[in-house]
C-alpha cells in the first residue's frame, strides 16, 4: 500500500511536505470535508492531487478557469498520472472521449467548470462511478463577501447532496474571515477541518521606491534579470502600450496584455510569456488571473494598484516555484490622485469602499514599518518577526556596510582603463572577465583589470558602480549612460582613502532592484552557464510537445541539476521535482547535457544531502564553518548565501568561538591588504589584549587598522593557536 510519502516522491519528486500539506491530507484520508486556505504557490494542488492517487475512485476538481484546468491536466500528464478535464473549449468529440475515459476508470481525475458539474450528462456518469473526492478549487468564489462571486459556485452544495459518499475539499488563496464562514457554512465544513497556513510569502523581496523617473527606475531594475520573466503592471492601456514600446526600443522582449487588443493577440502575448518566448509582460491588472507560470521572477507596479488586495494578488504571481523573486512598486502621490479622480465618479456606496481601499493603499507605500507585516496584518495575520529581511525597510534597518574600498577601486580604474567610453554593463563584463563580442572587439581582455572582478557577482557590482555614481566618484552621461572618472573618483584612486558601502542590501534611496535572497528559500548557487543549456534543452523538448517549458521541469529543478550535476540515475532522481516518469521521458536527455558539460569543465557531480526543510539561520555559522573546513574559499561562501564577507567572518568567528577548529588561515590571510609588519602588530595586539573584544586592539592600534582587517586578523590568529 503506498503512501503519501511514497506517491510525493515517485510521482512528484519531491522529498517532503509542507507541513500543511501532510496535515490536509491526512484529514482528507480520514474521510473528513476539508477547508484549505493557503497563499497562492504553497502547493495546494497537492493536497486533493495526491489523495486522488491514494483513492481507488474518481476525483473531481472544480475549477473557474479554464485555462488552469488545461494546465493542471498537462502537469499532470507529464507526471504519468492519467487526468481529462471538461470544459466548453473542447469539440463534441474531444468531449465525448474524456467522458469515456472517465467512465471506463482510465482518467484518476476530471477537472470540469462548475456549470459543466451542474449538466444532467455528467451528474448520471458520476452516479455510475466510484467518487471518492470532490475538490474545489478558488472556493472563495461561494461567498458573495468574495471579489470574484460566481452564482454556479453556490449550486454546487446540491451536488454535495447528491453524491454524500464523496470526500468534499474547499481550496482558496483569498479569503477573509467573513468568506471562510461563508464557505464553511455553504459546504457544511465544521470549524475542526479548516486548515489555515501564513499568508506570508518568504521568497518575495518586497519594495516601494518613490516614483521619480519610472521608465529610468525600471531599466535600472531590469539591469539584473537579464532573460528573467517578469509583469510589469501599469493603469491604464495607453501607458502598457507607451511602456511595452519604450522597452522593445531598449531592445527588451516585451509583449503588451489589456482589454483593448484583439482577443487572439492577447491570447497570443500570453502564451508567447508562459512558453518563455517573450521576457515581460506589460499589463493592466487583467492580466494573470488564468495563469499559472511559476517562473515569474519579479513583478513591477509602474503605477499604484487600486487596493492592497489588487496589489498582494498581483505580487503573489511572483516566484509561485518558490525561488527568491523581487516586487517593486514605484509610488507617487500624482498617482493616487489619478484614482481619486476616478473614485468620485462611482456612486455610493461603492465610492466610500473605494476610498478606504485606496487610502489603506497609500498608507502602506508610505509607511516605515516591514512591508510584510503591513501586508499581513491588513489581512488579519500577526507577522511575528520584527524584521522579514525581505522588504526595503526592513533592509534599510540593517544595511549591513562593508568596506568597499577595493571594488571600489577595481571598478573607478576598469572605467578609466577602458577609455570612459561605456556603460556599466560593459565595465562590469570586464571586471568578471567575461568572452563576450564586445569585449574581444575592443581588446579588453588584455587589460590589467580583466578578471580581476571575479569574487563579487554581476549584480554585486552593479550595485557598487551605483553607490559610485550616487557619490560623485562617477559620472554618467545621461544618454548612453557611459561612466567616466570625475576628479573625486580620481583623488580616490590615488589616496586609496577607505570607503564603505554596500555589497548586498541597498539602501532605500539607492536601491533599484537589487536583490536579496531570503534565508528560507536559499538554493545552492548555481553554475549559471549550465543552467542556460538546461533550459535550451527544457524549451526544445517543450516546444516539440507543445507545452509550456514549465510543464517538462520547473526552474527549481534546473537549478538543482546545475548545482548538484548529477550524472548517474540515481543522482538525477535526487533532484527536487524528479519523479518516476519524468525521468524516464527526460532524464536521459538532460543527463547528456551535464555530462558533456561536466566534461568539458572537468566539473564532478556534488553529492546532494537531503536539506532541511528550513535552514535554520540561527546555526548558519556551523554550516558556514563546516564548508570552510571542507574546502570552500570565502568568495565561493559569499556567493552560496549570497551575503558580504563580512558576514562570513562574523560565522566563521562564531564557528571558532563554540570551539570548532577552523582548517588554515591561508585563505583568510589572504583577504587581508595589510603588510606583515601591520600584521604582526595586530597578533601581538591579540596576545596582549586577548582576542574576545575588537576595540581594546582597535585602540591600541590608535584606530589605523579599521574593524573589517581586524576581524580578519582575529580569525587568523585563532586558527594559528589552535
Ligand atoms: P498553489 O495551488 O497553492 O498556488 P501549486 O499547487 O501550484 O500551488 O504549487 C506551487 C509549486 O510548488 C508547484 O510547482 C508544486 O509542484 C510545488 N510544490 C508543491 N508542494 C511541494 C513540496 N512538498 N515540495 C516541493 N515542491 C512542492
Ligand atoms: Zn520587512
């Protein structure tokens, strides 16, 4: 007899459940009507997808969009389990057929509209099977309290009566107190079988930026998510078709979604988005309702959403997969006049709703506290953390200032060397000591400072040619944005005066869509370059099987695979999302491409132990320490957890303090730019003064040596007396 365990892992490849997750099942097993209501990419198609696999019946899902129906069932079938739906898109025939395979017990589930459940047709075909499970998906369309009532969606209490033998499930992602009764008393669920989870989302980087120059803001944003799909909402049809223009000039692929195209062109948009052929989306707030991409990395309010419920569900439609994801909202004033004005048009009582909508809106762009606990508490959860360190204010609390003194000056004499005749992006290139055509063309790979760049990412460096321009060390010609020295980044260069900036988090007034990761969604850096042939290869095997990229594997998986680069069977089913008969349709192809890759870079398969299900940051520093004594280099560790090295000093110091030993200070003495004689200096500091407290040996050193070189030093001269 298998178990959900089992069925999780052969089926759908994954190691463990949500903890939700197992608890709706188990109660689902129990034959008890269930509610579930959990924010949207929590996985709550497996909570009724997985009991299905476990009844010996039928299992029947109502869903509202036909569109999602569609997707759900080409999910499906690309994990081997046989599942029809029935809606009003299909030919008689194509109708007639999933009927059959319905009635002859071929199809586990039937995914139909609630007026196609409503028909006698289908109410006698059911009478004939076994029917075990009736799930409701987007419940919250019962309650008349709801914002998307639907008058079939009450009907279907009737059909409850009808068929009493069948388990009955109620799923939904919004829903206030008020609808949850509402559904809860029309579908008879008792109080003891609603499954409640946070409504936070961890993966979302949530930000508001003053709206100043947007289209300035938003090139400045997209600056890191070169080949990510992103939405970016707009208000109204003329400003997504001015924007969606602007962008294609700026040679981005972007395709415009509202209500004035042609149904076939926004059919069409749409599909180019979720198949990975085109970056972006600009929309109106029509947009995404029917849609189910996972990989949406990043959602930009170019303008201000009506509503805080607009505004969370639109958001939502980022990092479904789980993967870290960036939300920025550009707020203006002007722009909640722009709403106003049309507030005054409604009539009562609509006018008063629209108005407390709008200013709860305003409110929170305005505020200061954590956006996440802002968000959650409008809808009536307590978000315990004092800081999410995933929103702007919350960073903009803990800006966490480095010393930045050698990027800083690697970048200001790659700028003067290359001439101050490009942009950042190229700069950048040149630092990371990348082949591209532009680089070879003007010879500048055979500069000094090529490749010199390598221990900070694109985006890291990105953000400090900011800081640079912020300062006045960099000037940066308005039209083609090239940067060129001004004589302060000169005087810098030249007194190597110290400089402290940011590395990861940016400050509220600077930071334009850098990225943070949050600390529960932390994947193992990824070998980018594989990556990118493994999503070639995902798009060619979807393209040749007509369906979205995401239906073959979800990014999470790539990523896995081009961190882990399993070459074996049994490696490969070790990846998160690798289940039975995904394997046996794709597993040899996406084996190739890491062989030969691994291969041609002499690169090893990684063994992959099985994570916990939340890091625990609070022991972060054994993880961090552990991996240092296996080998890996500071740079390397500031790139898996995506934070300065300053932070790795602080664990690694920790690390050594609970009494680990650390394996050489080779490594760390490395990172050090004083000379021995400073060096000894500070040692003999340490003997003197102990090494416990910085600021006695700070003093000592009558403040020459600055904190960051004494941490250093004090992680050498640990590791030395061990
Ligand atoms: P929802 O319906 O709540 O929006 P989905 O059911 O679409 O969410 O699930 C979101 C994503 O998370 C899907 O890619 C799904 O396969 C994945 N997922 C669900 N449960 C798990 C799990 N236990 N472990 C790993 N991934 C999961
Ligand atoms: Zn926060």
């Amino acid at each position: 007899m298998s178990t959900p365990e089992f069925i999780l892992k052969s089926t759908f490849g994954y190691d463990t459940f949500n903890s939700l997750q197992r608890e709706v099942i188990a109660n689902v097993q129990a034959r008890r009507d269930t509610l579930v209501v959990m924010p949207t990419g929590s996985g709550k198609s497996l909570t009724y997808q997985v009991p299905a696999l476990m009844f010996d019946g039928l299992t029947v899902v109502v869903s509202p969009l036909i569109a999602l129906m569609k997707d759900q069932v080409e999910q499906l079938s690309a994990l081997g389990v046989p599942a029809v739906f029935l809606n009003s898109s299909l030919s008689p025939d194509e109708y007639q057929r999933n009927m059959d395979l319905v009635k002859s017990g071929q199809s586990k589930l039937l995914y139909v509209a609630p007026e196609t459940l409503l028909t006698p047709r289908l109410i006698s075909l059911l009478s004939l099977l076994k029917f075990d499970l009736l799930a409701i998906d987007e419940a919250h369309c019962i309650s008349e309290w709801g914002h998307d009532f639907r008058p079939e969606y009450r009907k279907l209490a009737d059909i409850r009566k009808k068929f009493p033998s069948a388990v009955c499930m109620a799923l939904t992602a919004t829903a206030t107190p008020r609808v949850r009764e509402d559904i809860k008393s029309t579908l008879k669920i008792s109080h003891a079988n609603e499954f409640l989870s946070s409504f936070n989302r961890d993966n979302l980087f949530i930000e508001v930026l003053p709206k100043r120059e947007p289209l300035e803001q938003t090139l400045h944003f997209l600056e890191n998510f070169q080949d990510q799909s992103g939405i970016i909402y707009c208000f109204s049809r003329r400003q997504v078709d001015e924007l969606a223009a602007a962008l294609t000039h700026k040679g981005f692929s972007v395709r415009p979604y509202h209500a004035g195209l042609a149904d076939f062109e926004r059919r069409q948009n749409q599909e180019d988005f979720i198949r990975d052929d085109v970056q972006i989306i600009v929309a109106t707030i029509a947009f995404g309702m029917g849609i189910n991409k996972p990989n949406v990395r990043f959602v930009i309010h170019f303008d201000l959403p009506k509503s805080i419920e607009n505004y969370y569900q639109e958001i939502g439609r980022a990092g479904r997969d789980g993967l870290p994801s960036h939300c920025l909202l550009l707020y203006s004033y002007s722009d909640a006049n722009k709403i106003k004005y049309f507030i005054e048009q409604k009539e009562e009582p609509e006018r008063s709703a629209s108005r407390q909508h709008l200013e709860a809106m305003t409110r929170y762009a305005e505020g200061s506290v954590c956006r996440r606990k802002s968000l959650l508490s409008y809808f009536g959860e307590t978000f315990a953390n004092e800081n999410c360190g995933a929103c702007d204010n919350c960073g903009a609390d803990e800006v966490d200032l480095a010393d930045i003194t050698v990027p800083a000056q690697k970048f200001l004499s790659c700028v003067k060397r290359s001439g101050e005749r490009f942009g950042a992006a190229h700069v950048v290139d040149i630092l990371l000591g990348s082949k591209n055509e532009k680089v070879e063309k003007y010879k500048h790979h055979e500069l000094s400072t090529y490749g010199i760049g390598r221990e900070l990412s694109r985006s890291q460096w990105m953000h400090i040619s900011r800081q640079l321009v912020e300062r006045g060390l960099l000037d940066q010609e308005p039209a083609y944005r090239v940067l060129s020295v001004t004589a302060k980044g000169l005087d810098m260069l030249r007194s190597r005066e110290q400089m402290r900036g940011q590395i990861n988090v940016a400050q509220k007034s600077e930071r334009v869509g850098a990225r943070v990761k949050s600390t529960s969604s932390e994947e193992p850096e990824y070998d980018k370059s594989l990556f990118a042939l493994l999503r070639n290869k995902r798009k060619e095997l979807a393209d040749a099987s007509n369906v979205p990229p995401y239906i073959i594997f979800s990014d999470k998986t790539l990523a896995q695979m081009a961190a882990y680069f399993p070459q074996t069977k049994e490696g490969l089913l070790n990846m998160s999302g690798m289940g039975r008969v995904k394997y046996e349709r794709y597993g040899v192809d996406f084996l190739t491409v890491i062989k030969s890759y691994c291969r041609e870079n002499r690169i090893e398969e990684k063994y992959k132990t099985p994570r916990r299900e939340k890091d625990d940051a609070g022991r972060r520093y054994m993880a961090v320490g552990d991996a240092y004594n296996a080998g890996e280099s500071v740079p390397n560790l500031m790139k898996q957890y995506d934070v300065t090295a300053d932070t790795i000093l602080n664990h690694l110091a920790r690390y050594v303090m609970g009494g680990n030993p650390l394996r050489s200070a080779e490594d760390l003495i490395a990172l050090s730019n004083l000379n021995s004689d400073q060096q000894m200096a500070v040692f003999k500091a340490f003997d003197l003064l102990g090494s416990d407290m910085l600021k006695p040996v700070h003093e000592k050193m009558r403040g020459t040596i600055n904190y960051d070189e004494l941490k250093i030093l004090r992680l050498c001269y640990l590791c030395e007396k061990r």
